[in-house]
C-alpha cells in the first residue's frame, strides 16, 4: 500500500530556512511525479510546488519561486522542499501527494490532480 509521510516542519525565524521531506513507501514512485500543496486553516489548498519522475523538470507557484526548491531522490524514495527567507505567511500544514503521470510541468498545480496525500506536516514561522 502506498504511503507518504512529510517530515521537517517546525517553528523558524522570519528569514530562517527548513527542509521537508516526503518519504513514500508501498510502491516505487520513480516514474510519477510529486508534489508539494500548503494548507492554512479555513482556507483552500495550495499547490507549492512539483517534480517529474526523474527529477528534471519541476513547477513552482509565483509565490514561492526563488525561495523553494524541490528536489527528489528516487534511491531514497524520498522527494525534498527546501525552504528558505521563511515569511510569516509561509505558516501552514504542508502536504506531498502523487500526481499520476511522469511530468507534472504543464499542468496547473492543483490538488484535484493528485492523490495518496500525506499526513502533513506544520510550518510555522513567527518570531
């Protein structure tokens, strides 16, 4: 059964930086892409950012390009966010999750698209 687990969360400084981790086991996920959404409280989820199978084609949202990066390492079936210049409005659960396809590129980063969420983990930034 395919499982992801997000890890990494924490509370940072405004500026600080943090990395997630999305471990997925049950399945081998070398030939999907995956990516990363954002939830806050009582508002609706958004898409952060995605990677193709291999790793060489990814998608940021406006909002985070330059100060996310996403990574993936299929050897360790664990695929990556870097976070860095932390904001207070980057506080929210962070969610990785299964796009059903090789290349997510084209495809607008949404979460009716992907499937077999994580648990989440939670950022919060604040000093």
């Amino acid at each position: 059964q395919l499982q992801l687990v997000e890890s990494g969360g924490g509370l940072v400084q405004p500026g600080g930086s943090l990395r997630l981790s999305c471990a997925y086991s049950g399945s081998s996920l070398d030939f999907y892409a995956i990516g990363w959404f954002r939830q806050v409280s009582g508002k609706e989820r958004e898409g952060v950012s995605c990677i193709s199978g291999s790793g060489g084609s990814t998608r940021y949202a406006d909002s985070v390009k330059g100060r996310f990066t996403i990574s993936r390492d299929n050897a360790k079936n664990t695929v990556y966010l870097q976070i860095n210049t932390l904001k207070p409005e980057d506080t929210a659960v962070y969610y990785c999750a299964v796009y059903p396809y090789y290349d997510c590129s084209g495809v607008p980063l949404v979460a009716k698209n992907y499937d077999n969420w994580g648990q989440g983990t939670q950022v919060t930034v604040s000093s």
